[in-house]
C-alpha cells in the first residue's frame, strides 16, 4: 500500500428535477484526525453517518465536509374530504343544489407543499459523499506517490553523505590516536611514548575512540532501513515516520559532536540539510 498525504480535496454533485446536493470535502495536515463538518439545520440528524463515513476511509488529517443541499418544493392544491362532505350534508338538508359550489368553499381546498422524501434525500446525500471520499483519498494516495519519492531521494542523499563520513572514519581515527600521543609527549617533557607502556596505550586508544563515530552511522544506517521499510508499510505510518527521523536526527547530532574535522562537519550540515527535508515531508504524510 503506497504513503497517503493528508492533503485532498474532493466533490460531488447530483442534481434532480425537484432536488440538488453538493458535497465538498477538504483535508489537510493534523496530527490526529480532526472533523469538521457543515450540514444545512434539518440535516444536522446526518452528522454520526458522516463521521462513522470519514474515519473508514481516513485515520489523520483535518477534515472538512460541507454538504449543501436545495430541495425544489412544489404548491399543489388538496381536497379535504371531510370538509366537503360536512358542506353536502348541509347542502342536502336544504333541497340540494349545485353540488360544485361547495369546491370555493372556505376550508374545502387548501394547497401544500410537494417535494422530495426525506429517505431520498438521505439517501443522495450520503451517496454525494461517499463519491467525494472517494475523491479526497484518491487525491491523497497521488499526493502521498510524489511525497515517496521526494522522501527517497532525500533519503538516498543522506546515505550518499553518510558513506562519505564513514570512509574518513579511519583516517580520523588514526589522526586523532596521534594527536594524543603528540599531546601525551609534550605532558610528558618530550617523551616519545612506545607500545611498552600498554595501561598508557589503552588510556590513548579509550580517548581516541571517543572521536569514532562508528557506532553512530551503524546505527544511523539501521534507521534509514527501517525508514526505507516504513515507506512500503500499510496504513498510517506518519507517525512512525517521524519517530524514526527523531532517531536519525539525534545520531547525526552526535556524529557532529564527536567529530572534530572540517571535512566531517560540513557533511554533518549536509546531513542535517536532509533530514530536514525529510522531516517537512513526513509532516504531509497520514
């Protein structure tokens, strides 16, 4: 299942003789899922059907569906019944007459209002947004295709440096043992130190380690595996995303605290630089 963004945007309309419904529904960014919806008043009743409706298809993102509908009501003229034979009876008890008098009578013919049944209109109305849906997720699901492989070719840029950072890893490793011992010497008045002394040498090679990052950009490739593995992940992995850029993050902070080289901290920015590239997509994904 591909990566959903949780920006879409879909409509529907349908359109009777006596009855219009529009359906529109927006969505974007939220870090749970935020409904927002607009009915006409006699409507109102819809909302549960509307909510239970969004969340099958939609688990984050700020939702906004607004639902407009115009019912076209005819006036049409009704006879009641009752009336009209109450006036026959009494026109009966009189000898008779013209029986079609009674019809301008007061009370005899009253008009109504004709239009569409409310099961029908429910029934158009959920069915407009049923479509709608449709719409919005479909538009989700292309934008969050794009969003996949922006994330990947970032993600491919930041492995690229990271590589780069590891193959200096030895040389700065090596500098930093010899620096030490230069340091060491010094302390020592001039004193050139030999693997004789093995509890000074395990002393140097405990602080050089210190300046080995290693560790880190193992840890930093496990990650970005996971990350990779998440992308082709079913369902809601936004925040999982995220979580696991907080990780690469934090490793990328350390490489730069432990290194000192120039060459190494202006890879540490380009890292950086990436992740949070990263970071700003992730925020589009559900």
């Amino acid at each position: 299942m591909a990566l959903r963004s949780m920006t879409g945007f879909g409509r529907d309309q349908r359109v009777d003789d006596d009855l219009s419904v529009e359906v529109e529904v927006r969505s974007v960014n939220s870090r749970h899922l935020a409904l927002k919806l607009r009915l006409p008043g006699e409507w109102t009743r819809l909302e549960p059907k509307v909510e239970a409706a969004v969340k099958r298809v939609m688990e984050r993102g700020a939702v906004d569906v607004s639902v407009r509908v115009r019912v076209e009501r005819a006036s049409v003229p009704v006879v009641d019944h009752e009336v009209l034979a109450t006036y026959h009876a009494a026109l009966a008890e009189l000898g008779g007459g013209d029986a079609a008098a009674l019809l301008s009578l007061p009370g005899v013919i009253r008009m109504e209002e004709s239009g569409p049944a409310a099961t029908r209109t429910e029934r158009t109305i959920l069915a407009s947004l049923g479509q709608a849906l449709t719409e919005a997720v479909g538009a989700r699901r292309d934008e969050g295709e794009r969003l996949t492989r922006v994330l990947r070719r970032e993600m491919a840029a930041l492995q690229k440096t990271a590589g780069s950072v590891r193959r200096r890893v030895p040389t700065l490793v090596r500098r930093h043992q010899e620096g030490l011992r230069q340091r060491l010497s010094a302390l020592l008045d001039g004193t050139r130190l030999t693997d004789d002394d093995p509890t000074l040498m395990r002393e140097v090679a405990v602080l050089a380690d210190r300046g080995d990052v290693t560790e880190e950009l193992d840890r930093l490739d496990s990650h970005l595996t996971a990350l990779d593995a998440a992308l082709d992940a079913k369902g809601a992995v936004g925040r999982r995303l995220d979580f696991l850029l907080q990780e690469v993050g934090r490793e990328v902070n350390t490489i730069g605290s432990k290194s000192n080289d120039a060459a190494v901290a202006r890879q540490v920015v380009a890292l950086k630089g990436h992740v949070e590239k990263l970071r700003e997509q992730t925020a589009n994904i559900e």
